[in-house]
C-alpha cells in the first residue's frame, strides 16, 4: 500500500492569518495520524509565512509515523533538518517568494551542491527525496547525486487529467520505471486529489509515498478530516 503523507501547511495558513493557536498544527497532526496518515508533511519557508521553523520542532515528539520535511537547502534550513532529524527531507528549489512549488530539481546542474547536502542528511539517518520533473536525465541525474528517493512533480499530471488527457500519466510511468530499475524509491506530490489519485497509484509501479496538504483540505472543508483520510487510504490500497 502506497503511504499517505498529510502535507499540514494550510492549516498552518490558516492559523497565521487570524494570529493566535487556532487551528492548532500540532494537534492537527496528531488527529491526522490517529485517523490512518502515515505520515505528516511541513514545508517551512524562510518567511514563515504558513509552516514556522518552531512549529518544526513542536512537532518532532508527537510524530510517531514518518515526519517528512520538504524545503529548499538554504542555510537555515539545513540547520532546521539536522537540529530536528525528521524521518525524510524532501529538497524542493522553490524560490522564497514562490507561492507554492513550481519546478522539480535540475539535478545535472546542481549535481556538486545536491551530492554535498544529501551526504550530510544520510549521515545524519535522514533518509533523502529530490524533488523531481518525469524527465528521464533528470531521473539519472537524481541516482548520480546519492539521493534515497525521487518525489515526482505531479501538477501537469493533474492538470491534463482535470481535461480528461489520462495520457499524460505516460511521463511519470516512464520515469518511475526508470527510477526503480536504479533503484531509487518513488515518492509522488503535488495537486493530487481524491478525484486523480487513483489512477496514479494504480498506474505507477512501487509508487512509495503520496504528499498530499491543499487539495485534502480543502476536500476536507465539505467532507470532514477523518471521513477524506479514510477516502484516501481506500484509494492507494
């Protein structure tokens, strides 16, 4: 069974547009995880502007399943990671003022600076994801920096299946077949969403792991917390 992965940064959002604790990000995650997720996701950015680098740390005790930490590299992000040894970092080269993820790594181009940062997480029992476009260099390109994983960038995906296109799956096929022939272990995120996910688990070999926050809140806001996550695992069963 693919892991569900509840990416919590909206809650986040929500909170820090009121001021306040309410919602309150820790027991979000605690509720998340004792309704079946597998896993909790945070994105903290620079600006702390939805997840904050405290909120990072206030959640270390309580995540008893994988606590994955997605984020672009910078220093103080670095710092963040090896001060609080999540399960999983996700390397994510988001600009600081990109409203969300929009670009998978250029793992030939930055293949020096990748290779430096995932030797410091492994030897740290960090398990490592590169956030990644289904483009097979680039695929190749993961395996030669050292990394564990491969996150797919799966908006385009999303996007083509919403206009009924199923055949723009052929990319992220292709790459994970490739992916899993170096070895490498597939994760998957972005815009997925209870009416896509699915079909991409079910097309996608020894697919691993799905991150999903925006589309499972905001699902959650007609259909409840509890009743979505259910809804999700059913579906990556």
């Amino acid at each position: 069974m693919t892991k569900l992965s509840v990416n919590i940064n909206k809650i986040a959002t929500l909170r820090n547009s009121r001021g306040g604790n309410v919602p309150n990000v820790v027991e979000f995650a605690k509720d998340v995880q004792r309704f079946g997720a597998q896993g909790v996701t945070i994105h903290p950015r620079p600006d702390e502007r939805h997840i904050r680098y405290q909120d990072a740390r206030d959640l270390k005790p309580v995540v008893y399943t994988e606590y994955n930490m997605e984020g672009n590299p910078v220093e103080s992000f670095l710092k963040l990671v090896l001060e609080v040894k999540p399960t999983q970092v996700t390397l994510v080269p988001d600009a600081e003022d990109a409203i969300t993820s929009n670009a998978g790594w250029d793992t030939i181009k930055h293949k020096g600076f990748l290779v430096e940062v995932i030797k410091e997480f492994q030897q740290n029992g960090i398990r490592t994801s590169i956030f990644v476009d289904p483009v097979l260099k680039q695929i190749e390109g993961a395996k030669a920096t050292g990394t564990d994983r491969i996150e797919l960038y799966t908006e385009a995906f999303a996007h083509q299946y919403s206009l009924g296109n199923k055949k723009a799956i052929k990319p992220y096929l292709e790459s994970a077949e490739l992916a899993n022939s170096l070895g490498l272990g597939v994760n998957a995120g972005h815009d997925l969403s209870l009416e896509n996910i699915k079909f991409f688990k079910d097309t996608i070999p020894s697919l691993l792991e799905v991150s999903i926050g925006h589309a499972l809140i905001a699902e959650s806001l007609y259909l409840g917390v509890e009743n979505v996550i259910q809804m999700y695992l059913h579906r990556l069963k």
